[in-house]
C-alpha cells in the first residue's frame, strides 16, 4: 500500500483488541470482483466505520487493491475516508441533510436524492459553487418504504430535475428487504417495481450510466440483481447472513465463495484463581460452582459490547479449547471457566470471536445469543476496543 493506515492503538494498551486482517478483506474484494465480472462493478460499502472494522484503514486497502468506489451513510462519514487521502468515488447512502449540500460538493461526494428539496438545495449550491454538472443517484422506494421516491411518484419528481440544470443522474437504485430469502415474494415484488421504474426513466429520456440493487445477500443469490454495480458490506467483511427459504422444508443455500473473515476480538486473561465448590460467581451470584473450579478472569464485558446476553450462555477459546462463561458479564469483566483446561496462565491470550486450534467461534454464534444478526455484533464492538492492523 502507498499510504499507512493511522495507528489508533497507540493510546491504548488494555489488553482487549479487535484485529482487522487487511489481506483477508483485500482477499474478499478480489473474489467478489471476480463473481461479479464482467456485469458489474464494486461499490464497497464501508459505512459505520467499516461495519466496525475501520472505515479508513479498510478504505485504504480496498483501493490500493482497486476499488473505485465506496459507500458510506453521510457526508461526516465521507469527509473522514477524503480526509485520509481516499481518492475514489464515495456514494453518500442515506444522501444528505439541507446545509450539507456545499461540503457535498467542495468533498466531491456523490449524494442519493430522492426529494425536491434535495434538488433544490444542490442545484443552488452548484450555482454558487460555479459546478456544471454534478451527478447524483436516484433512490427509489421499490417497497422498503424507508428511503426514495416512491416508483409511481416519479412522474411529479422527474420535471424537478429539468429544472435542476447543474444535476444530471449518473445512477437510478434502490434496496432489497428480503435478499437473504431467496424465494421472498416481496423482493421479486421489489425487483419488478425496479424494473417499471428503470423503463418509465428510459421512455422518458433518463439512461443512467450505473443501476444498483444488489446488497451482499443479493451479490450471493440474485445475478439478476447486478445490473451494472453491486453493493456488498457484510461479504466483504468475510461473512453473509444465511440464504433461506419461505417453504422452510427446503434447504438453507450455503454460498459457494471462499470468503475470509476480516475481525477476530480478542483479549488476555488477567486473572486466574481457585474456588471451591458452592462458590458464587459474578455479579448476582447467578452460577455456582458445582466443584472446585479454576476461573480466569478476563477485561473485556458489555461496554466494549461484549453483551451481557452471554452470560452463563457465551463461550471463548483458551489454548485452543473452549471455556465457558461463568456467571454475569459485567461492564468490565467477564469470567469464565477453565477447569478442564491444563496450564492457564496470566497474559495467556483468549480469543471471543475468531479461530484457534482448530476450532473457532463465529460472529453467527454471538449473534444468536444475542437474539440479533452479525452486522450488530461487530458494528455494537466498542471504540474503545483498539483496532490492531495486520496483512498490510
């Protein structure tokens, strides 16, 4: 890589780290390039700081390998990749909000409109500003009802941007609900409303250069989706939520693509003691110890987002075996059991979400004890777990 990724471990030594393996994720970018080619190109999308990952650092790697374009959520989001030297095209997600439209423009970001008021506001700061035409992407609402102009509203929209005189659309998308249910009614509903929205654009003159609807589920699943550019996060990151079906007596589709997962969490154990048997543990003495017990404790507990779901339910690896947790996770402090593994020793290093020794615990795994999906857990990681930088 030309340029160094900014060291954010430097003030922080707790024993607690999130690493990021840059060679994975630049692994990943290469493997879904190749999938997707020749339809469509890449927009990596590194929005939440790279899905807690590290928006910049990822970024930066990401287009040293190539990549073209990014999308983030919002033009602070953006002015942080600009600012550490990204280069590339950086598509603004959720667009943007009135008294950004100039930073838009001097940062050279790519907003989605979808309102009168966003034409309006962009279209006087390019006159002020002196630009010609500045290229923008139409959101439409194809039926998440989130975000977009509605398909069928497009007619009152579209005259809009005849006034709009510095505004030319590069780009027509939108978003898919069900992607990872590859039989959802509801998606192949969206995916027509597309469709009727992309051929009432072209009877009306509108041939946008990208279309995009496909997010990393629909990368996986839907090639019809691809159009022109696909958007994946969570793939590139080296995971995917399992593909489904509505008629759940058919099988789960297990995607066929060798992906590596980017974050491994891990941390040392800072304390080791015995216990006799009928010993609480915790906070709430909610485990007792059945026997005598060895229990390692370690500095890791809910504010760095390691969830309190987890207690007496989660697991980590030590020397390669696995050791359940004992008793509450708390703020700070998680404990756990390691009777049954020999020589256990202070700094020794635990890993709660990665691989060791053969086995591994997987984002999947603390997502289930969280009643929730992978994007919340390494997204809910805490700033202040330092991310460390490896395979640069």
């Amino acid at each position: 890589m030309s340029r160094t990724p900014s060291d954010r471990t430097a003030a922080n030594t707790r024993p607690t780290w999130a690493e990021i393996d840059l060679s994975a994720l630049r692994h990943n970018y290469r493997t879904l390039a190749s999938h997707v080619a020749p339809k469509a190109s890449i927009c990596a999308v590194v929005k939440c700081d790279a899905y807690g990952h590290g928006a910049l650092e990822c970024a930066l790697a990401l287009e040293a390998e190539g990549a073209q374009w990014f999308g983030v959520t919002n033009p602070s989001e953006a002015l942080i990749l600009r600012k550490g030297g990204i280069k590339g095209r950086i598509l603004l997600l959720s667009g943007f909000w009135q008294g950004e439209e100039e930073a838009v423009l001097e940062h050279d970001l790519t907003p989605a409109v979808w309102t009168e008021g966003h034409l309006q506001w962009l279209d006087a700061a390019a006159k002020r500003l002196g630009k010609s035409k500045v290229p923008v992407h139409l959101k439409v609402d194809t039926g998440m009802s989130r975000l977009g102009v509605r398909w069928n509203e497009l007619p009152s929209l579209l005259p809009k941007f005849a006034r709009a005189k510095h505004l030319e659309i590069e780009a027509v998308w939108s978003h898919l609900a069900s992607s990872e249910v590859v039989d959802a009614f509801d998606a192949q509903a969206q995916i027509a409303c597309f469709e009727q929205a992309l051929t009432y654009l072209s009877d009306e003159g509108v041939k946008p250069k990208y279309r995009h609807l496909a997010n990393s589920a629909a990368v996986a699943s839907r090639p019809s989706t691809w159009y022109d550019m696909v958007r994946p996060g969570l793939l590139l990151y080296g995971h995917c939520l399992s593909l489904s079906h509505t008629n759940h007596s058919l099988p789960d589709v297990h995607l066929q693509l060798a992906l590596k997962p980017v974050l491994s969490w891990k941390t040392r154990v800072v304390d080791i003691r015995r216990v006799p048997a009928g010993q609480g543990v915790g906070y709430g003495s909610t485990f007792t110890t059945r026997k005598p017990s060895l229990l390692a404790t370690i500095p890791v507990g809910y504010g760095d987002g390691y969830l309190r779901a987890l207690s007496n339910r989660g697991r980590v690896l030590v020397r390669g075996e696995y050791a359940p947790i004992a008793g509450n996770v708390s703020m700070d402090l998680t404990i756990v059991d390691v009777s049954r593994i020999p020589g256990v020793a202070v700094g020794d290093e635990v890993i709660l979400m990665g691989s060791d020794g053969g086995k591994s615990i997987e984002v999947e795994e603390l997502a289930r004890h969280y009643e929730s999906i992978p994007y919340e857990v390494m997204c809910g990681i805490s700033k202040r777990v330092p991310r460390r930088y490896v395979g640069v």
